[in-house]
C-alpha cells in the first residue's frame, strides 16, 4: 500500500470517531485544511461524502457507519504489529511510565510501585499526575498517561477497565468537637464541609458522586472550603469545626496520629468503585502487560500505612 493511503486510513479513522473535521484535525495534530483535502480525497477513493452536515453538526452516512469498525480493525492491526515487542527485558527496559491517580489512590499503589520498579526495572522512571475525568480519554489515547488508577463511571467504550477494589466512605471531625464519637444526620448538613475540588484543580468524580447521592436523597452539604490537594483536609479538619468525607481507610490512617474522630456516614452511599483503566493503544505492550499484572498484585495501603486497605470496611 502507498504511505497516503496509510495515512488517509488513520484521517478517516478519526473523522469516523469525531465526527468533526475541526476536532479530527486536533487530534492528529493536523491543519484544518489538511483534514479537508484528507476528507475530499476519501470522499472521492470511496464515492461516498461519509460525513453529511445535520444542524449544527456531522452525522456519518450509511456507508461511513459500515465502514467504521473495518476502518478501527484495520488500524489496530497495525497498531499489533508495530507493538509486538515479545518477552520484555525489564532489566534493561529505559523509558517513563506516566500514571494518573488521584493523591489517596497514590498513597495506595505508588510507594509499592516505585519500590518494584526500582529492584526491577531501574531504567524506568515514573510520573505521578492527577487524573481529569473530563480529559482521560485523550491522556491515555494520546500518550499524555499510560494507566489510570481512581474512579470513573463514565467511561468512553475505547477504554479497557478492570476493577482493583472498593472504598468505603466515612466521616471525621475534630476529636474535641466529635464527644459522643458519632455525626448525626442533622449535624451533618448543618456543619460546614471541606471537600476536594478547587477552581484550580480537576473535577473530582468523587466529589460528584458523592453530591449526586445525597440530592437524590434531597440533602445537599455545605461545602464552604475547597482545596485543591486531598491531604489538606484532614489538617483542616482536625484544627476547626469543618467535618470532611472521605475514603474510609484514608480517615483512619489521619486519624492515628492526628486529633480526629472517625464517624459513619449518617446516610447510605455507595462505596468508592477504584478501577484501573488503560487504551487499546497500550494492551498487548509488554511493559504496559507486566505494569497491570503489577499493580494487580499490590496490596494497597500496605506499603504506605502498613495496612491492607481493602480490609477497611
């Protein structure tokens, strides 16, 4: 096959996906004009116009939806062949792995993982990064992370998602303004809250869910301090009259050694699902194949607060 065939393959795959010359453009780093004539030239190898205008967008005709997963398998069978390593030496192994994870999340995997990396594979280095739910899709599907590690129920279907473990939720409060150790459901509502989520960091599907959950019960928090860095709330809490929710494991750990109460939720809220989501792109890599069965057989919590967190209920 010709080089412009490839690489018309690969503009119609995205313009299959967008739906959208502008967004397809973006996401291959291309001019618009570019993704045009891409676009005239596919319409003319296939006579078809793929892309028909409806409103105020695109829609795919009949023969662009047919071809749709034809086009997806064509390029994932190249995708197998440029990226079938075999049997990795990952002793020798040189290169960064980027993880999106959120700061509990980290506390649970990381430690362990730099320690496995460091006797493993020391030629590899690894970047910690906060995860934007808004934005995973494009992270993994373009290289800006290789794994992602935390909650996220709404996942695109080009995702690969595998469950690590639940995260009950709990309440903590200042020792000396918690006497009878417990929150009740009116004090709940009626104290102010700390939660995570600033204007200047990503949305936190946690925090979502969590606010979702009680509107539909018809409660609502006051949410009064936001920090853009999870480990500050406890502080926070711990030295004011704020109550803050979080992870139950994540409170007992603040709770050893600073002033807290750790209270039961005075609703019912589902636990926090922690999943482990990566792309196609990266699947059948070998480093990325040995990295998941690595963070599968981690006990989280263990190496950073001597407990398997899982058994926090």
């Amino acid at each position: 096959m010709k080089r412009s065939n490839i690489n018309l393959l690969i503009c119609l795959d995205m313009l299959l996906t967008e739906k959208s010359v502008t967004r397809a453009a973006e996401r291959l780093e291309m001019s618009q004009p570019g993704m045009s004539n891409a676009l005239a030239r596919l319409r003319e190898l296939t006579g078809d116009p793929l892309l028909i205008r409806s409103g105020n967008g695109f829609i795919l005709t009949e023969r662009a939806l047919s071809l749709a997963q034809k086009v997806r398998s064509g390029i994932q069978l190249m995708e197998d062949i440029f990226s079938n390593e075999g049997p990795v030496n990952l002793a020798n192994a040189k290169g960064t792995i980027t993880l999106a994870a959120a700061e509990s999340t980290s506390m649970a995997f990381v430690p362990a993982l730099a320690e496995i990396l460091g006797k493993t594979a020391p030629g590899m280095s690894l970047n910690v990064r906060a995860p934007d739910p808004e934005h995973i899709r494009e992270w993994l599907s373009e290289g800006e992370c290789d794994i992602a590690l935390g909650y996220f129920p709404d996942l695109h279907p080009d995702l690969r998602r595998a469950p690590l473990f639940q995260q009950p939720l709990s309440c903590i409060s200042a020792r000396e303004r918690t006497p009878n150790g417990t929150i009740s459901r009116s004090e709940y509502l009626e104290r102010q809250h700390v939660v995570f989520g600033s204007p200047f960091s990503p949305r936190s599907s946690f925090e979502q869910m969590l606010t979702t959950e009680l509107a539909a019960a018809g409660f609502e928090r006051l949410r009064t301090v936001h920090v853009s860095s999870a480990l500050l709330a406890p502080y926070i809490v711990s030295g004011s009259s704020l109550i803050a929710t979080m992870p139950t494991w994540f409170c007992r750990h603040y709770a050893s050694f600073l002033p807290l109460t750790v209270s039961p939720l005075p609703f019912q809220v589902s636990p926090l699902e922690t999943d482990m989501i990566w792309h196609e792109r990266t699947h059948r890599q070998a480093v990325h194949v040995w990295l998941r069965d690595t963070l599968r057989s981690i006990i989280p919590g263990a190496a950073a607060t001597g407990m398997d967190i899982r058994m926090e209920t």
